[in-house]
C-alpha cells in the first residue's frame, strides 16, 4: 500500500439513504424436504471429498450434497 491514509472530520459528500434490501433472518432460511439414503461410493471418491473438506473446514457429506443438488439443478432446467 502506498502512502499512510489520512482519515479527517471533514465533509464527505452528498450522502443519500439507501432502502433496506436484505431480507429479514426468517426468509434465509429455506426449509427444503429431504430424504435419507444410503448410497455406495468408490474409496476413492470418498477420500477426495474427505481431504477436500478438511481443506475447507466443512463435512464430506454436505460437499457430496451440494455437488449432487448443483448437478439435478443445472440439468432439470433443460427438458
């Protein structure tokens, strides 16, 4: 960074409010049904998403979930 920035209580400029967009904590979260199954995976695939998601701080299954509901959403959409 160049230079040290020089903050002052000087006038910044015509301010102008801005609406509230973000929705309200409640609308986050979407509740979407969900089905337990048991599925069989290569070792190998399994390993993968494991070491991946200890990358990434999070668990295998929902980087395997996520995976397969990107999949179902990108091809749904073309009929």
């Amino acid at each position: 960074m160049k230079g040290k920035i020089m903050y002052s209580n000087k006038p910044i400029g015509k301010m102008t409010r801005v609406n509230d967009f973000l929705p309200r904590p409640e609308e986050l979260i979407m509740p979407e049904e969900t089905v337990k199954i048991t599925i069989a995976l290569k070792r190998s695939s399994v390993d993968f998403f494991k070491h991946k998601a200890q990358e990434c701080h999070t668990k295998y299954q929902k980087m395997i979930r996520e995976l397969v509901d990107r999949y179902a959403a990108q091809y749904s959409s073309i009929k």
